[in-house]
C-alpha cells in the first residue's frame, strides 16, 4: 500500500506538471493542439490512478467501483457525441454548459462530504477550515453551475436579457445573506443540512441573477469569469481531500481565467466592472427610437457590387457572427481566390470580439484553408481602410458601428471598433435591417459610401461568384 | 484567532501550493494572442474538470447503502466526466483547424 500511495502522489505531479504546460502551449498557435492532448493525457493519467491507486485515512481502497464505470462510460460517450456534434457556430455556448458541468460537480461534492462530515464529527464544532472549504465549495460551484446555463441559454438565444428594478443593490443583498448564512452555519454546533440546502439553493438563484442582466455580446467574459470560478471551486475540493492535482488544476485555471477574462474586457477597451454592472440591453429602446432620422439606404446590385470588387485594388472582407450563421466560411475563402486570381488583393479584417467569442471568425475562416497572413488584427487593419476600395462586410454590424467612436449615449460607446467608413465603398452583406447583437441601430448602413446588399450571406455570396466569374 | 494560525500552520503545504500556482497561471497566460482566446478559455475548462477525481473519491466511500449518497455522488461522476471529456474534445476540435492550414 505504501508503494501505491507513493506511485498516485507521482501521478498527480505528473498531471499537475502536464495541466502547467498545456496552458503553456495553448498560448501558442504552434503548440496550441498538443498543449491539449497533453493536459488530457494527464488528466486521464491521473483519473485512472485515482481509481486504482487511491486509498482512505483508513486504507479502504476506492469502492462502488461499478458504479464509477458507469458514470465515467456515461459522461465519457454523451460528452463525447455532444462535443463532436455541436456546430463551430455554437461552441461558445458549448463551453459554457460544460463549465457548468464542473461547477455543478464540485458543488455536489461538497454537499456529499458535508454530510459525511457531520455525521463522523457531531461532536465537534463547525468552526473550521475543512466546512469553510465545504460552503465556499458549494457556493462557488452553485453560482457557476447556474450562471453557465443562464450564458449558454442567453447564447442559444432562449433567455432574454432581464433587469429588474434595483437589481445590483437586490444582487448584493443577496450575496450578503448566503455569506451570513453561511457564517450562521459555522457557529453551530451541528450540521444543520437545511440550512446548507437553503445555501445552496440561494447560490443558485444568485448565479441565475448575477448573468441575466448582462447583456448577451458580454456573455464570453462572463464564461470566462464563471470558468475560473469554476477552477476555484474544483480547488476547495483539493483542499477537502489534500489532493494536489485538484489544488494545482483548480487554481491554475482560477488565475489563468481571470486573466484571461481581464484580456478580453481589454480588447473591447472596458473595465470587468463596467461589463459586470453596466447592463448592456437596458438602454437600447433609446438608440433605437431615433433611427428613422438617420437617413436612407442605398442598395446595391449583384452585378454592380462584383463589378465593383473585380476593378478594386484592394478589397477587405469583415465578417461577423452572420458568416458563421450562414455557414459562409467557405464560399468567402472561394470568393477570395476568384478576386485574387484577377490580380486584386485581398485581405480579411478581424475585430477582436468578432462574432461570439475573440477568436471566433479566425476559427472559422481557418477551416475554410484561409490563409493565415491574410487575417488581419484591429490594429493592422485600421490605417489600411483609408486605402481601400471596397469593404464587404459580411454579417458583422456593432464591430463597425461609428457609434463606439463619437455617440457617449450610445451603449458601445468606447469600444474599438473597425474603421470601414475610411474607405472607398463600403458593401454590407446582411439578411434585413434588424440591429446587431447590442440592439442598436448602426449609422454605418446611412452613409453615402455605404451599399446594402440584402439577402443570406452565403447565397448571396454564390451568386456574387458567379457574377465575377463572367466579367 | 489561535483557530486560523492552527489551520494554515496546519495547511501550510497547500498554501504554498496555492500561492505559487496563482503565479503561475498569471505567468503562463500573458502573452496569449486574442486569435487563441476561445480555445485557451475552452483548455482550462477542460482542466478544472480535475474535479472529477473528487468525485470519484466520494463515490468511492460512499456507503452502499446511503443511496442519497450513492445518487449525488453518481451524478457528480457523470458531470465531471461531461466536463473533461467535451472540455478537450471541443478544444481539441477547435485547434484543428489551425493544424490543418500549418501543414500546406
């Protein structure tokens, strides 16, 4: 037994080390692919040691293990289908709910070991770091698990943005009263397991409340944030067993996800604050009401806007959410090469909250073969517009909406945005005139330089081809 | 307060632990590009599904015949297990995508 306890603590270094540097490659395009297989193999590395090696205080060795098998056969082939199944376009949402999964977990544990702990020590006070690590667990876990699916729900576009009246102070209030519970419930002298339910359930409710009120284009800082607290909450259960690769995982992430939430709030140049309190929806009704002032359309044909392109020096294409909706991916990597062949240059401009998530349309256009070196960041992009013929949008609107730059009522007001009206024409591809994610209305589509071109992005794009093929 | 110096005298090694791998995730994630956002947030979900082996550890002293118990803990496995499997499956799906392009 000595030697199996030796061999699992080996084991959890090995994982800890692997989960280290996967994050390390991660961060690298390069490395990004075997950075995962690597955290994996660790994981899966030290999951079947737990199994197999793993023993109690009182050297019982890992029981029910029927039952364990089928959990982890369950988990394994519905996780499984769910992930390979699931469409580029609702990965994010996919994150999320399986982020929620791991909340969910870590708080199920700790209501489990609360439980047992009461029952072998009722004698004892509960004044102790073992039940703190046990309530922040659940806590931690139950706001997790319940803010995912609000997120993933918000994404699948079934939950709708929600504030109700003097909601943060409400929001507080709350969080007031779980900690005071939970204070309650250590200064007992008894496990009170009513009281933990009650927790429990308040922490839930406090999740649901805490993501409704954001609006749904903030929901990948909000997945990023639960993910670390998430990490957080796998490492008080590190903490209730003295299991080191639980501690080291969950912690890593915990920081990890932090930072990368704070990265992301500054690529959309506001404060995580300013994303968590300001809620997005609320003020649209305003910016909406005055667009019938704002001017009038102008569309543009088939025939004109491929004409317009063939004869272009340059041509920079912006794509949004509604290429991925569309599934235009790959007709745009086709229109390029046509444009290309023709001696125009062309080049495709990413903002950095893109679509759903940063990151989103590179993605995207990568599984199309898009060539690397043509994505263009933001800040590469901006001081070529001035020298651009045409700008097909393609189903992107808040990312180039000239609200963010000069309109302080405006709820994007702030946000880097893609200078598109710098250039010569500008095309936007899109299915009517309804607002982008943010809900607002987009002066872009009223200037004299812009062209709508009405319809499905991906039709429209075929039929854009088979223009260009016959000039 | 003698109860606070006993639990981290007790726990120092944790705390250790904790401190530095706080740094340590700090460290490993500056200087990621935004391309890579999405599937460095989609790797660290997939590695705090680590807590699947807490599940397991519950499972596996749960008594027989505690079947509130035996159900927790055998949800509890099952979700960890949804965590860590898609976790990386989605991740691992969406760096596909750039592998293919290097290889040309």
């Amino acid at each position: 037994m000595e030697l199996s306890q030796n061999l699992l603590h080996i084991i959890y270094l090995l994982a800890s080390l692997s989960f280290i540097l996967g994050l390390k490659m991660l961060s690298h395009p390069k490395t990004a692919r075997n950075g995962n297989l690597i955290a994996g193999a660790g994981m899966t590395l030290a999951i079947f040691a737990t199994i197999f090696l793993y023993h109690n205080a009182e050297g019982a060795p890992v029981g029910n293990l029927p039952l364990i098998f089928l959990g982890l056969i369950a988990g394994t082939i519905i996780g499984y289908i769910m992930a390979k199944r699931v469409k580029m376009t609702s990965m994010p949402q996919m994150v999320s709910f399986f982020n929620g999964m791991g909340g969910a977990c870590a708080a199920l544990i700790s209501l489990n070991e609360f439980g047992k702990y009461t029952q072998n020590n009722y004698a004892e006070t509960l004044l102790n770091g073992h039940v703190l690590m046990i309530l922040l667990g659940i806590m931690i876990g139950s706001v997790s698990f319940a803010g995912s699916m609000i997120a993933f729900g918000k994404l699948e576009g079934k939950i709708k943005d929600y504030v109700l009246p003097r909601q943060q102070l409400f929001n507080v209030l709350l969080l007031v009263i779980i900690l005071g519970l939970g204070a309650y419930l250590m200064l007992q002298t008894e496990g009170k397991i009513v009281l933990l339910y009650v927790i429990t359930l308040l922490s839930l409710l406090y999740g649901v409340l805490f993501v409704l009120p954001i609006g749904g284009a903030d929901m990948p800082v909000v997945i990023s944030l639960l993910n670390s607290f998430t990490g957080l909450a796998a490492a008080f259960g590190g903490f209730l067993y003295g299991n080191r690769a639980m501690l080291t995982g969950g912690i890593l992430v915990g920081s990890a996800g932090t930072i990368l939430t704070i990265l992301m709030c500054q690529a959309m140049n506001r404060s995580l604050l300013n994303v968590l309190v300001g809620a997005f929806g609320g003020q649209s009704g305003q910016a909406a009401a005055q667009s019938s002032e704002m001017g009038v359309i102008k569309e543009i044909s088939l025939n004109d806007c491929a004409i317009l392109c063939n004869y272009a020096q340059r041509v920079i294409v912006v794509p949004g959410y509604g290429l991925a909706v569309a599934q235009a991916q790959h007709i745009t990597h086709e229109f390029e090469s046509v444009l290309e062949e023709r001696g125009v240059e062309v080049k495709y401009a990413i903002h950095p909250v893109a679509g759903r998530m940063p990151g989103h349309m590179n993605v995207l256009l990568a599984e199309a073969d898009v060539a690397y070196d043509k994505l263009l960041e933001m800040e590469e992009a901006n001081p070529l517009f001035k020298n651009t013929d045409v700008v097909l949008v393609i189903g992107a609107n808040d990312v180039v909406n000239p609200a963010a730059k000069d309109d302080p009522t405006s709820p994007i007001y702030g946000m880097p945005i893609l200078d598109v009206d710098e250039s010569k024409t500008v095309v936007v591809l899109k299915r009517g005139m309804s607002a982008g994610y943010a809900g607002i209305e987009n002066r872009l589509f009223f200037n004299d330089n812009t062209r709508m071109l009405f319809g499905d992005a991906k039709s429209s794009l075929e039929k854009l081809v088979k223009e260009l093929k016959n000039i | 307060m003698s109860e606070v110096f006993h639990f981290l005298g007790q726990n120092i090694e944790a705390i250790y632990i904790l401190a530095l791998s706080i740094f340590l995730g700090i460290e490993v994630i500056s200087n990621v590009p935004a391309v890579l956002h999405t599937p460095l947030m989609s790797g660290a979900n997939a590695i705090h599904g680590v807590v699947i082996i807490g599940a397991i550890i519950v499972m596996g002293e749960a008594d027989p015949q505690n079947y509130l118990a035996l159900a927790l803990g055998f949800i509890a496995v099952i979700l960890g297990t949804l965590n860590v499997v898609g976790g990386f499956v989605v991740t691992d799906r969406m760096l596909e995508m750039f592998k293919k392009k290097e290889k040309k």
